[in-house]
C-alpha cells in the first residue's frame, strides 16, 4: 500500500477522513503526538502539529475550504506553473485537483520510511488538464512525519512519454508568524530578486536585512546557503539555506528547519493590509501572522524534463526552541543560532534527508 507506517502502532499513525466536502483527507501521527493533515484536494498540507499540538503552519479564519479554489494556507503545492508568468491559471492546476491515493509507488530510498509514517499520493494528467497544458505526466508527493515530528515532501514528477516539457514549481508554504513587523530576513541581502511588485524588474537587495513594513513580493535568485527570518516577537528564527531553512519561535519556544533540493529561488512574499482587505479569504489584519517562504525553480530551473523524472524534496524540521542551534552547512561550516538543532545536511542523499537518526539531538 501506498500509506504506510514503518515501526510504531499503525492504527494511531494514520487515519483517512473526509472532510467536510467529503474529499478524503491523510492524518499522520507521531508517537509523540506530532501531527500532520494532507487533503486529496490539491495534495495540500492543511495543518502540521508539533508535539505539543501547536500549529505551525497558516490558516486564516477566512480561509475557504471549498473547490474549485485551494484553500490559503498550509503548503499549496504549484505545478506546471507557479506564480502567473505563463499560460495557466496562477500557480498551475495542481493544487485544484483531486489527487489519488498511490497505492503502488516506485521505491524511494529504504530509510525513507523508517520510523516515520507517510502517505504516498499521486496525480495524473488528464485529458483535461491536455487541452491548456500538453504534456504527459505524473505527479507522485510523498508526505511523512518523523516520531519527532519532521515533515517531509517529497515531490516525484515523471515524464511519462518522453516529449520534452519544461515546467516551474514551488512548495509554497504559509508559515505562522507572530507579528510580520517583528520578523526579519537575514542571508537575502546581496541577491538579485524579481520584485513581482514592480513587473518583475530585477534589483539587488541592498538592506542589512529585510523586514516588513509594506508589501512584499519577490523571487530571490539562486538564494544562498543560509538566510536567517528571526521573529523577535515570537522569539523565532526562520534560517533558510539553499538546502536548509530553520525557523525558531522564541516565544513559542519552537524551530522550524526547511531543507531543499533542487529548489534554487526563494520567493518571500506577504501582502499587507490593502492586499488582504481586497482578498476574500484572508481577514483584515491576518497578514501579520503569515509569511510565505516559498521554495521554488521558478526562475533557473523551469525544469526542462526530457525523460525520467526529477525530485523536489522539501523537509521541516520542529524543535524546541530551548536548546542552541548549530546548523552545519558543508563540512566544516556551522551556523550557530541561539537555539537547537543540530543536524546533518547532506540532504542530497535521500538517506539524509530524510532518515538521518541524528537529525535531532
Ligand atoms: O493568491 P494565490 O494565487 O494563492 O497567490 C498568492 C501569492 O503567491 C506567491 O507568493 C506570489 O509571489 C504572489 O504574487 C501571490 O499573490
């Protein structure tokens, strides 16, 4: 079967419900009481639970869980397309689509699954999907949670009939902030970005780090091996690297790390208060609790798939935020981060990405 659980009591580690549109959705649980929630609508991560049960990713109290539309919040995924720079509708059909259950996945690396609870989920195209976009494929998302809480994407796509297609794509996540004002990025500041505000022209961040005040939309290219979001309100830290990005709460007493591969660009993105009170289904002052750190190859990969398949692994890490950080990069570089994690980031190798027992000390 295609959701599976390695070592612990599979009753408890994973559950199929419908949601209230009756679209199965995947609950996967840790022993120690972590918690992550994937809808079939999308293949989107609706809610990811540390151990303590607090949310860790952004819902707005206006969000709309109701189709044709994703719901804002969580992780969308955006696939062919992401943003609106080409023929789709805005950030691709994938996350409009009711994904299947893969009960029979090609193998990932064996220590994938260990120790971890996960679900394999997949979609085809259609003959729908053919008449705006071509092009044979499938989509195959592995989401597991680790027993201490980790989240993990992996993202297979597969050129099903060798015709050449190029494609962009971006785990676009919604992570809860405390207060936008009280957050800043750190690691940006010498990149070229798109600012998506101004039609895309291309600038060189030239600020000590960024912070919100108004508005931002930009695509940072080929991001750099660490970018640090520090919460101060919350007591949090985001860092990002190009494989890695952590995020600590202060407050909250939490981190989050986010590794990456294959996901060059960094898009940072959050709309303030005009932008929201025009949205729907985000409420007035909502956009202080949010922040999208999206990880994509909008830019330089655009991926070109001749044949086979490519993957987009993606890996969230929780931790206490009581304990020092030390994130090692390549041999022989750490970041020190005022608390814990330690971790090892040859994430290239499946193995480390996404079974390293010493992921969390
Ligand atoms: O409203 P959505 O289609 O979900 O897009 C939400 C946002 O996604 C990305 O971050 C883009 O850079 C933004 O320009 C866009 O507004």
């Amino acid at each position: 079967m295609g959701h599976a659980v390695a070592v612990w009591n599979q009753q408890v580690a994973m559950e199929i419900t419908k949601d209230w549109n009756g679209i199965d959705q995947v609950t996967l649980r840790s022993p120690r009481g972590a918690s992550t929630r994937v809808s079939l609508y999308g293949g989107q991560v609706m809610s990811w639970r540390n151990d303590r049960g607090e949310e860790l990713l952004f819902t707005g109290n206006k969000a709309i869980f109701k189709p044709p539309k994703a719901m804002r919040g969580g992780i969308p995924l955006c696939f062919p397309q992401f943003g609106n720079g080409g023929c789709l509708e805005q950030h691709g059909f994938a996350r409009n689509k009711i994904w299947i259950i893969d009960d029979n996945p090609p193998p990932l690396h064996q220590s994938n699954s260990n120790g971890k609870a996960f679900d394999d989920l997949l979609l085809k195209s259609s003959e729908e999907d053919f008449k705006c976009w071509p092009h044979s494929f499938e989509f195959r998302l592995r989401v597991s949670l680790a027993t201490n809480g980790d989240l993990n994407l992996i993202s297979r796509i597969r050129n099903i009939n060798g015709k050449p297609f190029s494609f962009s794509f971006a785990y676009h996540t919604y992570l809860c902030v405390s207060d936008i004002s009280e957050v800043r990025i750190e690691g940006l500041e010498t990149l070229d970005y798109l600012d998506n505000l101004c039609q895309r022209e291309r600038f060189t961040e030239q600020g000590d780090a960024i912070t919100f005040e108004t508005e931002v939309d930009r695509v940072y290219i080929t991001s750099p091996n660490v970018i640090a979001v520090l919460d101060h309100e919350k007591k949090q830290t985001v860092v990002i690297r190009k494989d890695v990005i952590a995020v600590l709460d202060h407050e909250k007493k939490q981190t989050v790390v986010i590794r990456k591969d294959g996901l060059p660009d960094v898009v940072v993105w959050n709309p303030w208060e005009k932008k929201s009170k025009a949205m729907i289904d985000i409420g007035d002052d909502e956009y202080k609790q949010m922040l999208c750190v999206d990880d994509d190859g909008t830019n330089h990969v655009a991926e070109q798939l001749q044949q086979g398949s490519v993957d987009l692994a993606y890996t969230l890490l929780p931790a206490p935020g009581d304990r020092n950080v030390c994130l090692l990069g390549q041999p022989g570089t750490s970041t020190q981060l005022p608390h814990s994690l330690v971790f090892d980031s040859q994430f290239l190798n499946p193995s480390h990405l996404l079974g390293n027992p010493t992921a969390r000390t």
